[in-house]
C-alpha cells in the first residue's frame, strides 16, 4: 500500500487530490502539507495534515522516512502571473521545493509526481496541435522552471533511477479551491462572478485560444500516469494532456445560452496577455493516450453546466 505526501495541498489542486487519492488509497495512507497553518488547520478537518515548508529539506527529509513516505505529489509552485512580479522568488519556490522533493525521493525511494504547464512552452512553439516534443523556450520564469523542472526529473530518473513522473496541465477549470496568480484564472473565476455578480470583467484577450481541463479528469491524469506501467512508459518529464481548447469570448457566449441575463467585459492585464499569446492553442496529447490510456471524460458543455450548479450552490450557502 501507497504511503501518499502531498506538498503544497492548500492550493487549488491539492485540495481536492488530498480526498481523491484517500478514497484510492485509504484516507490513514495520505499526509497532506502546507506551509500556511491556518490552511492545514483547515485541511485536518478531512485528512491528516501538517505544516511544512518544502524548502526546509532535513525536516522535509525526517518527515518522509519517519512517515515511510514512498510516494510525494510536489505541488509546491508561484503560478505565471504571480511568478513575473518576482522572478527571484518563484525560482527559489518553484525550484527549491523540486530540488529537495527529488533528493529526497532518490534518497528514501519514493516516487514522484510534480506538475508541469502549458507554460513550459513558449512563442516560437507550434501553437497548433503543440506535439509532445517540440521547441521550448518559455518567456515566463515560470516556464523556464517548469522547462528547468522538467529536465532535472528525467535527469534523475535516467542518472538515479527516481521514478519521476509528470503532465503538462493546461488551465485547470474547478469549484473547490479558486485558482491564484494564474494566466488561465480567468476560465474559473468567471463562473463564481457569474453566480455573484451576474457581470464579469476578463484580464485575458477575447480570442486568446488557451487549453482547459476539468479538475476530475486532471485527477485522474495524476493517478493514472503514477499508476501506469514503467515499460510502457517512452515520455516521463512530462506529458502533453488537454480535453478542450476555447477562447475567452467562446466561454462567454456559451455561458450566456444558459444565463441570459450575464454581461461581460475586458480590462486587459499586458502581463497577462503577453503569456496567453505564448502559450499553445491547442495540445496533441497522443502519447499520454498511447503511453499510459489518458482519455478525458469532460468536454466544455458538460463542465460549464456543472460549475454553474456548483458555484451556485457556493453563493447561496455564503461560501463566496
Ligand atoms: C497558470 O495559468 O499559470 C497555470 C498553468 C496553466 O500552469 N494555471
């Protein structure tokens, strides 16, 4: 049986891979760790929990063999937007916490799993159909770690043996936690000001194509490729996965068919804009389809019907 850390869990994906992976693996079988006390405290409601900072390795390393840790998710990461106000910063986060989270893996044994982005990708990529191996020369700091990133984990499979695992996520669309300092916030966020405000004002350009997942298929993604047979495996650091490509104004019109009275508009953020155009239009996942059976279930129609119930459902029970 798996003995499961998650790092970084108080963020929009740990909290709802934190229940995800208890109900596979056994809730006594999963640690989730955050750096924010008031976060864990919240996160020990449902699941055990602890405050840790990633950056502190002995501690860090003392908790995994203690604990018998032999798998960590790293989702210890400054996201896009947030990365560009302090690049220095976001290095450090970003590429300390993978750093020690590999040192240890190769030290205890454990496997691990650490996000990558379609920010891995840059301007001069193919921005149609981006293949799974192809030009990348990010212009954030954020895709110059996750490039950097994914680099250092094949290094240390290939020179280790560490089993190190990983998806380029494009945006991840959810109701659990909101997004923060992300490029792709901007396809969550509408929905809760849709169940608000019934008006919503977009920092991205209208016709910006960017790729989106559902969070349950995102969770999947994770759980599967950690599962999938290592021979089988050609790609490692990091698979190219999407289920839908839309533009901003494409989500908004389809989020009007269903609630005609919603209105919109755009205050471009520059930063923001100048990362949307970088980035891909659309993936080619084949290998993750081929390598390890990725094979989405949510498409655009299905999840804008259920965030607007959920986000609802959020509003009215005055949880935003
Ligand atoms: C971001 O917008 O920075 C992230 C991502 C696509 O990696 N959501």
């Amino acid at each position: 049986m798996k003995k499961i850390l998650v790092l970084g869990a108080g963020g929009q994906i740990g909290t709802e891979l934190v229940p995800h992976l208890q109900k596979n693996y056994g809730y006594d079988n999963v640690i989730a760790a955050d750096l924010r006390p008031e976060i864990v405290a919240k996160l020990g409601q449902n699941s055990r929990a602890v405050v840790m900072n990633a950056l502190e390795m002995e501690a860090y390393a003392k908790f995994v063999k203690s604990e018998g840790i032999d798998t960590i998710y790293n989702l210890v990461a400054l996201l896009s937007a947030t990365g560009e106000k302090n690049p220095q910063l976001a290095w450090n986060i970003n590429m300390g916490a993978l750093l020690n989270s590999l040192n240890i893996a190769q030290e205890y044994k454990c496997s691990i799993f650490t996000p990558s982005s379609i920010g891995a990708f840059g301007e001069n990529t193919p921005h149609y159909k981006t293949p799974q191996d192809t030009v990348m020369r990010p212009n954030t700091i954020y895709g110059v770690c996750k490039v950097t990133g994914e680099m250092l984990s094949d290094y240390y499979h290939s020179r280790f043996g560490v089993d190190s695992r990983s998806v380029r996520f494009p945006g991840i669309i959810s109701n659990g936690a909101l997004p923060g300092g992300g490029t792709t916030d901007y396809a969550v966020e509408v929905f809760y000001e849709v169940a608000k405000r019934g008006k919503y004002t977009c920092e991205v350009p209208q016709d910006t194509y960017m790729d989106m997942l559902y969070m349950p298929d995102a969770l999947e993604a994770m759980t599967q490729l950690m599962e999938a047979d290592p021979s089988k495996l050609v790609h490692r650091n990091s698979f190219n996965v999407t289920s839908m490509s839309f533009t901003p104004e494409q989500l908004f019109t389809e989020i009007k068919k269903r609630v005609p009275s919603f209105t919109w508009d755009y205050e471009i953020d520059p930063v923001k804009a100048q990362i949307s155009a970088s980035w891909p239009d659309c993936l080619d996942d084949t290998c993750a389809r081929e390598e390890w059976g990725w094979n989405p279930k949510w498409g655009m129609d299905a999840v804008i019907d259920d965030m607007l119930a959920a986000c609802r459902k959020k509003v009215e029970n005055g949880e935003y």
